[in-house]
C-alpha cells in the first residue's frame, strides 16, 4: 500500500492520528525516544541493519551467549584460587605492596581463607566447599585463574569487561553478539537481560547498552516479576485485528519514509521494536513460563527452594530463551551485591548458596540437551578481591578490597576445554604471573569461538572502524580452547 505524499505523508499520518489510542501510544512513545519530528541523522555506514540470521566468516562452535554476571567482585582466593600461605600468615603483616581502593579501611594483616577446597572432577579442580554443585560439573568448565583488567574502580571495571575499555557509551559483549549474528528467532528479542527481584545492578543500563551501535542491538530487559516486559500487552481496544491492521498501515508508511531517510537506524530500530513487541506477546509469555517444566528439571534448578528458586528460575528461563533461538541472555543479580569490603564471612556464603545450583544446573541442563557445545556460559565479575583484611573491626566486620590485576572467572561450552585450569596469579592471589589473560583478550578469544576475527568485526563510526578490543594489543587465547 502506498499513498501520494502529498495526500498523507508519515508525519501528517502521525499529526492525523494522534487522536486515536494507537496513535497517540505511537506518538508518544517516538516522542518519549526523541525521534518524533528528529532531524535526520547524517549516514553512519554504508549498510543496513536488521536481526536476520547472519554467518559468520570462519567456522564457529557457539551460536549462543549466558552471561552470569556477578557484579561487585567475587572473591577468588575464597572461591577458586586457593593460597595455602594466607593461612599460613594469617594476621601477619602482608610482606609485599598493595594497592588499596579504601585507603580509610585499609589494612596490611593477610587474610587467611575460612573454608576448605574441594579437588572435584576427573581434573582434580580445586574448588571451595562454598561451591558444592559447581564441583559436579568441573570437569565441564575451564576455569581462568589470570584474568587482569587493571581497572579497580567497580564501574570502569565492569565496563571494562562487558565494552572492552572502562569508558562509557561503548557497545556491551551483547550488543556485539546481536550486531555480528542476528537473531535465530523473528519472535524474540535477540539480546535479552533478566533482571533480579530486588533491582537493578549498579550502573543498571550500562550493562545492555548497544553505545553507539543502532539501538536496535540493545538489550530487552526482562524483569523478574510480572508484568516482566513492560508495555508489551496491547490496550484491549486495540488488541487482535484492530492492531493488526493498523501495524500494518504503519508498516507500509515507515517503510516508505526508511526509503527515503536512509540515515535515520534510531528510528527503524525503535520501529522494529514495537513490530516485534507485537510477536512477543505471544512468544515472550510463553518463553518466561516454567510451569510446563518437568519436575525434576525445577528441582535440579533448585526452584522448589526458597533460597535457590530466584536465580534457578532465571537460569532455567536463560536455557528456555537459548532453545528458542536468543542469541545472549544476561543474568544480574541486585546492586553490586557480590562487593564484600565487610562481612565477608557471613555474606560471600549466601551469595553463593544463592547462585551455585542454579549455575551448576545450567551448565547440566544445557549438556544433556546436547547444547552446551553451541553455547557459552560465563560465570564472573568485574574484578576479584584483596589477600589482605580490610574493616579490621572484628571476625564479624573482615572484608576484602578489590583487585583486578589477579582475579578469577569461569567459561564452559561453546568451543572452551572442558576440566581446563588456566593460568595462575602469584602466591598470595594478588596478581596474575602466568598465562596472563587480559579483559580484551578473553573478549577476542569470545568473539573467535564465535567464528569472528576481533580485528576484523567493527562498525564504521565517525569514518573509524571501531571494534570491541579496540587495538589493545588484543589475542586469543588458545589454551583455553578445544
């Protein structure tokens, strides 16, 4: 369908139309975007941007991306790098240098682990007992005890993870993953982040931003109550034929006005997203539903138990977005919650009961369902922890302060080893000596297990090709690799 455009141009259309619920929702949701009446934006790149299937240039082993990301910190030497030596010199002043990020708390005492490591698997991975359902599935992960960012402060530092430098306004590892492949389903989004029930993590969107990639590469954020996707049902006078209809004679007026604005990817993406809207409320509702789920699959999440059945039940819904052709599922949990500067002893054990068996049973899951070899599963955060107390105010009140030239993560699927442990940090755990593995590194390791050149993968911006490790030096890490 087309029409004069001196009889009904888009925007006389809109004017027109304001008066009618559809409408006006459309108006005021361009508006709220500040695209209604925008100016046009001068051609970035010479291509068009849509979230069809792509292939990638060289072989891949993944299709597919979860994140679980631990913002505030995870402690390794408490978690996956065990130094017998702090125990050892517990209390004692650290014979070395640190550098502190809360010099007012600061204290030089080493700090010995309180719990026990378990060496879990065939590999004989050294895990702690604050892991017990990781330590089943060890011999399917690599764990990466050399991770080095050099970034210290919690938001450059998880920027600096998730963008590849610790600036804002960069594309985040989602973003990414969505630009370079497309999505495998018209249905859902591409790039889908589950919130936690208490809120948002610090620095909230800047964890699903898409920088200055189209918007249409963003994250559609997900959260863990109902209504989980706002805004996705229809007003009941529009719902059915009403709003079919009428999409349809937006369709064919945007498409007309694409043609000639070709600059304008902020609107054609905010227009693709309220077409795909349309498809999500059926395709959404029932991807988010877990009732149908077999029992024991609820139980292996852990969903049947209140500690466990929040991050299980998102864990199990990022497995259900996976099956369904989502191509990078983000799980977050609260604030910064895993940034223990007190209370260490008390809090790193709950954070853990919390997110251990549903991680575990991710990893499980996908493996019996014969996915784990086309998907990535990344558990970790933006930096790890000091080997010295800080708040020296008591058992009670010891903490760590943060640390990011040693700190640990763990990868499986996806092309990665499997019972692989890699690299290692100095005695004390506090900095990183072998097999050093830098945040751009792991990112050009990422992007190649995705079939990817990181040099090669870019977006022309301002005439400069712009990349996500962005000429660090970057490489793949090979020894890591299947």
């Amino acid at each position: 369908m087309s029409l004069p455009s001196s009889l009904c141009s888009r925007r006389h259309f809109l004017h027109g139309g304001s008066f009618s619920l559809g409408g006006l929702a459309l108006a005021s949701l361009l508006r709220d975007e500040g695209l209604l009446a925008a100016p046009v934006k001068p051609l970035l790149s010479g291509d068009s941007f849509d979230l069809k299937p792509k292939t990638p240039p060289a072989p891949a082993k993944a299709r597919a991306m979860i994140s679980l990301f631990m913002m505030g910190g995870p402690s390794q030497m408490d978690l996956f790098d065990p130094k017998p030596i702090l125990n050892k010199l517990h209390g004692e002043k650290f014979p070395g240098e640190v550098k502190y990020d809360n010099v007012a708390q600061a204290s030089a005492k080493v700090f010995g682990c309180p719990w026990n490591f378990v060496k879990s698997g065939q590999s004989g991975m050294e895990l702690s007992e604050l892991l017990p359902n990781l330590q089943q599935v060890a011999d399917d992960i690599t764990l990466i005890r050399s991770m080095k960012s050099g970034v210290s402060n919690h938001l450059q530092g998880m920027l600096a993870m998730l963008t590849g430098r610790g600036t804002v306004g960069r594309p985040s590892l989602g973003a990414w993953v969505a630009y370079a492949l497309g999505s495998e389903t018209r249905d859902l989004p591409a790039f889908v982040v589950l919130a936690h029930p208490s809120g948002l993590p610090t620095f909230q969107h800047q964890h699903w931003s898409n920088g200055w990639l189209p918007s249409l590469y963003q994250g559609t954020l997900v959260q863990a109550k109902s209504p989980y996707i706002l805004n996705l049902d229809a007003p009941a006078a529009l719902a059915g034929r009403s709003q079919d209809r009428q999409m349809a004679l937006l369709r064919s007026l945007n498409d007309a006005h694409a043609q000639e604005h070709p600059g304008e990817h902020d609107l054609r993406a905010r227009i693709a997203s309220y077409e795909l809207a349309g498809r999500m409320q059926f395709a959404a509702k029932e991807a988010l539903d877990i009732s149908n789920e077999p029992k024991h699959i609820l139980a292996l999440y852990g969903v049947d138990n209140p500690v466990t059945a929040d991050y299980g039940r998102r864990c199990l819904i990022a497995r259900r977005l996976v099956e369904r052709g989502v191509r990078y599922v983000q799980v977050l949990n609260n604030g910064q919650s895993w940034d223990h500067h007190g209370s260490l002893i008390k809090n790193l054990p709950e954070r853990c009961a919390e997110t251990d068996r549903g991680s575990a049973a991710l990893v499980f899951d996908l493996k019996q369902r014969g996915l784990l070899d086309s998907t990535v599963v990344h558990w970790g955060g933006e930096m790890g922890r000091l080997p010295v107390l800080q708040n020296d105010a008591g058992r009670d009140k010891w903490g760590r302060d943060h640390n990011t030239h040693g700190f640990s993560q763990w990868v499986a699927g996806g092309g990665f080893k499997r019972g692989c442990v890699y690299g290692e940090t100095d005695e004390f755990g506090h900095h990183a000596i072998k097999d050093v593995v830098n945040h751009y590194d792991w990112h050009a390791t990422l992007l190649h297990s995705f079939g990817f050149n990181h040099e090669k993968l870019g977006y022309l911006r301002n005439g400069a090709n712009m990349t996500l490790t962005d000429a660090q030096g970057a490489r793949v890490v090979q020894g890591i690799l299947a």
